[in-house]
C-alpha cells in the first residue's frame, strides 16, 4: 500500500498538473488572453500586464507541455511562433468563465 501512496506522490498526475495551472495567475491570464485571439508571444506579453518574458516562455511551455495549448511554428524569416487553444484547453476556459461568473455573482450585494 504504501507503495502505491509513494509512486503515485512522485509521478505527477493530470490533475496536479490542472491544480498547477487553475493555481498560477500568470498560466490563467495567458489562457483568457490566448482564447481572446492573442497569439504571439510578443503581443501576449504587452497584453498580460505584469509578466516578464522569462515567465511567459514558462508559462507557454508548460501550457503546451499540459496539452492546453498548440505551439505553431512558422518557417519565415523572421520566424513566426503562435498559439492556441487545443480542445482540452478550450474545456478548461469554460470552467475558468463559469467560475469569473460565479465570482461576479457573488461579490454582488444581495
């Protein structure tokens, strides 16, 4: 039993990994600023006030390597990266909208 208990600590799981990204304000307000058609690593660090370029490179690594995002590289000249949502990822912005509507529901006065 207690076998199991410490595999199952030292292998993360797809939940820790969801736990991971609903947790970080940063892997959060990439998601809402990519499924709002920002794409670019450039533009995405303009639109995310506050984050650094090391932490957004972060972010959109672990992001892809979660399967919440899709990494599109374009051979130009310069090269062009873009990202997007993947369907998993686009299940987990319905979740984040609920909860944005059930957090304005309830910071409403009764």
């Amino acid at each position: 039993m207690n076998e199991i208990n410490n595999s199952s600590r030292s292998t993360p799981t797809a939940y820790r990994h969801l736990e991971e990204v609903v947790g970080c304000k940063w892997s959060v307000s990439v998601l809402i600023a990519i499924a709002d058609g920002i794409a670019r690593p450039g533009e995405l660090e303009r639109h995310v006030a506050g984050i650094s370029k090391k932490i957004l490179a972060e972010r959109l690594r672990k992001l892809t390597l979660y399967g919440l995002l899709d990494k599109h590289v374009y051979a130009e000249v310069p090269p062009r990266t873009m990202y997007s949502l993947t369907e998993n990822g686009q299940k987990l912005m319905a979740i984040i909208s609920q909860i944005k509507m059930l957090d304005s529901q309830i910071a409403k006065p009764q």
